[in-house]
C-alpha cells in the first residue's frame, strides 16, 4: 500500500469516515475487512484533475 498510496492519502469512505495518511487508512481497511470479511468492490471509473483523483466504487459483501 505504501508503494501505490500518496502518504498524504486523504479519504472518504462510503461509511461517512474520513482518514488520513497510510495508517489511518490501513486501519479502516482492517475495520471494514473485520466487519465483512467477503467484502469485495469494484473501481467503475478514475477521475483525475491537477490535485485529486477520485473513483466511484461499487461495493459487495455480507455479514
């Protein structure tokens, strides 16, 4: 993650969670994967401009 991630990573998950930097980020993902641990998703679409980068998502899992 740490190689394909900006350590300024600023995110928004779809769960109304907002963190920041590689481990915050990390330990959202161990969230998530704890609380479905078939979640999967699926990037529909990367929209770039000069500063953000953004990628509607589409989500499946279980619980």
């Amino acid at each position: 993650m740490r190689g394909i991630l900006n350590p300024a990573i600023d995110f928004r998950g779809s769960i109304g969670l907002h963190v920041t930097g590689h481990d915050e980020f990390a330990g959202y993902m161990r969230m998530i994967r704890d609380a479905f641990p078939d979640f999967y998703n699926w990037i529909n679409d990367i929209v770039t401009t000069d500063d953000r980068t953004v990628a509607p998502l589409t989500y499946t899992g279980t619980r």
